[in-house]
C-alpha cells in the first residue's frame, strides 16, 4: 500500500463528532503532537483494511486493543487477563512489520515498557491515576473559554429570522436535507396516532401543516459504563456528544448528516449492538402545536422531539474476522431511487458514531470525497475505535 493511496482513503473519510479530518492525508504532516497521534489511531485500521494482509492487520488491531483496554478506569482480573492476551497477540504478529521492511527491530522503550502495564495497574492502579494529561486541559478551561465568553458584536437579527423561516418550509426540508423520502415517512408515522388510513389513501393524502420547526444538531449525553455505586470493570461515558443534521450553506459549506446508533423499535438496550441500527440522521424536528387551519394539534401526536433518519442493514452475528469490525449496508433503494426512512424519537439515539467506507482491495474510488462518501459508497465498515467509550460499548 503506497503512501498516496492511504492519504487518499484517510481524505475521503465521513465527518462524525469527536474524529478529527485529515484533509491532506497523514503523510504531509511534518510534526506530529500527541492528540494528532491519538487522531490516527482512530481511523487507521479501517484505511488499511484490503490493502495489507491478515497478520499485518491482526497486529494492528491488538496493539490498539492494548491501548484502549489500558485507559480504562476500572480493571478487574478479567480486563488484565485481555490486556494480556492482546499484547501476546501483537507479540506473535509483529514480525510481519520487520518481514514487510518497515522495521529492522522492535528496540523501542515504549514498546518495551508495555510488558510492565499489568504490573503498573496492580500495584499503582489505573493508568489515569498516573497519566498528566489530565493537566493539560486546564489551558482551554482558564483561556480559551474565557475568550469565547467574552462580548462579540455583529448580529443580524432580521437575517436570521428570515432564514428561520425558510428552513421551516417542508418544500425547503426535504430539499435542503436531501431527504425525498421524508413527508412519506412522516405520513406513515402520523398515521399511528389518526384515523390508520390505507396505504393508498395515506400517501395521496395531504399534511395538515407546512412548516415545521427544524434543528441543526442536538447534544446529549450517552449512557454511562460505570454506573454510581457499580464495579464492574467498566469506564464511565464520556462527555456529551453532538449529532448535526445540517443542509448545505449559501457560503459553501457543504451539508452534514451524522451516522448515529439507534435502538430499533421495542428493542435494544442501553449500551451494545443488539437490537441497534446504524442511522444516518437527516432531519430534526418538532412537530407544531397549530395545524394550517387554526385547530391545535392532536393531542395524541408526539410533543418530544423527532428524528428522520434513513437507516442501514442490521448488524451481523458476529463481527468480521482479522480486524473485528462490523460491516453494514444501505438497503436497496425503491423504484424512484430514494432510501427508505423512517421517524424516531429523538431519546432513540444512542451514540454518535463514524462508518469507514468498506475500501477492500481497490484503489479509491475518485468520484468519493469526504462530503458525499456516505451517498455514494453502499458498503462500510463500524469504527469501534473512534473512542474509549465507542470500543467498550459496540460489542
């Protein structure tokens, strides 16, 4: 695998929360800090899925389970006995990096200190009691917020109201959004709460409303690992995340619509896979309290806030071999090329998450890019590497 065509997959990588975008690839990069360094382990593994052979990416993926099980917060014999298995692993594997000629030896500190891991965490406890990192965030808390909080004068108000109410039109959402398949979807879901109309009469049928209120991200945060009270080996969640659902700007800026797991209807539990789906969240919404005609809004219709996503395969049984990532799909598409969507509630969301487009033996495809690689590439791979609390809880 050469350099430029790693660059290139790195490039055509989808922007979620939390990933930083390497615009120009890795290569270029002449000083590499330590957060630039914890950026690349994040979205390596799924560049080099295809390219290099199987014991290059078995190595590759234990060494960054070494990683991510020795941040965790808690440990039990259980959470070393993985620690160890995982450096053993990388141990046998790692000659495939000398055999390939990318290395002459392994006579690194860094590398040697990582046999001394479980030893450090029985005796010292958990990484994070040693780690000063913990310090550094104090930069941004003392400085850069106070900057942010200070007073910054140029509003325009009637701009922006009219721009509120450009965005409320439903004309305007299911253009902007690139979402064709939202007022069926909406029907469909309204229906549950009204009269049930037939299928046939349902999709002729006209909304009772025309604008509604529309948002461009949310922030939540995700369900906690460690629960008060409980030792189970397990990290806490991480702060909150953010999920943006936003249509291209009039200044270039092109639209964003996150990938997501949801809980699938009446299943699924608060962290894992099972009963989840990956989504790709299109629209944001509250339906009005007003219909068009003056009457107030039925009383049974949802007052919570919605989301309309379009959704992937469910997930396999089990994850894929070698890098155990699991790989999804977009449905067929219907007759008029749309996906088919669905509405949810807001509360359904899970976690934020990033795909990998599932690159395997071929060279990028030139027409993907960072903005539309989610539109165009129908194959990807579930980037449980994309944070501590991403690789505890997609199992």
């Amino acid at each position: 695998m050469t350099a430029e065509e790693l660059d290139a997959r790195i490039r055509t990588l989808p922007p979620a929360f939390g990933i930083r975008h390497f615009a120009k690839g890795i290569t270029p990069l002449a000083q590499i800090s330590g957060p630039e360094r914890k950026a690349m382990a994040r979205i390596l593994l799924g560049c080099l899925v295809g390219r290099i052979p199987a014991k290059g990416i078995t190595a590759c993926r234990d060494i960054l389970d070494f990683i991510y099980l020795a941040q965790y917060t808690t440990h039990d014999d259980g959470t070393l006995a993985c620690l160890k298995e995982a450096l053993d692993v990388w141990h046998e594997n790692r000659e495939f990096f000398i055999l390939a000629g990318v290395r002459t030896d392994f006579n690194i500190p860094k590398f040697h200190s990582l046999i001394h891991y479980i030893d450090f965490i029985r005796f010292f406890g958990t990484t994070d009691n040693y780690n000063t990192e913990m310090f550094e965030r104090l930069h941004i808390d003392f400085a850069k917020n106070g900057w942010r909080a200070s007073n910054r004068r140029d509003e325009f108000p009637q701009m922006i109201t009219w721009l509120g109410r450009q965005e409320k039109l439903l004309s305007r959402i299911t253009e902007n959004h690139k979402a064709p398949s939202f007022l069926p979807s909406l029907k469909e879901y309204l229906n549950q709460f009204g009269n049930h109309l037939p299928a046939a009469q349902l999709q002729a049928a006209k909304l009772p409303f025309s604008r509604l209120d529309i948002y461009h991200n949310f922030k939540f945060e995700p369900t906690s690992l460690d629960p008060a009270g409980a030792d189970d080996g397990t990290a806490t969640a991480e702060s909150s995340q953010t999920v943006i659902a936003c249509p291209a700007a009039t200044d270039g800026t092109p639209a964003r619509f996150d990938t997501a797991i949801a809980r699938e209807k009446g299943t699924g539990e608060a962290t894992g896979l099972t009963g989840m789906r990956v989504v790709r969240v299109k629209v944001l919404f509250k339906l009005p309290t007003q219909l068009d005609n003056g009457d107030p809004a039925p009383r049974s219709w949802p007052k919570d806030p919605l989301a309309y996503v379009e959704c992937f395969s469910s997930f396999r049984p089990s994850h894929e071999p070698n890098h155990n990532m699991f790989a999804i799909s977009k449905p067929p598409p219907r007759a008029d090329g749309s996906l088919r969507g669905s509405v949810i509630y807001l509360s359904d969301i899970r976690q934020i998450c990033q795909l990998f487009p599932n690159f395997g033996r071929a060279d990028v495809n030139p027409q993907w890019t960072s903005d539309n690689v989610l539109d165009q590439c129908s194959s990807f791979l579930l980037n449980n590497w994309a944070s501590l609390y991403s690789y505890q809880s997609m199992w």
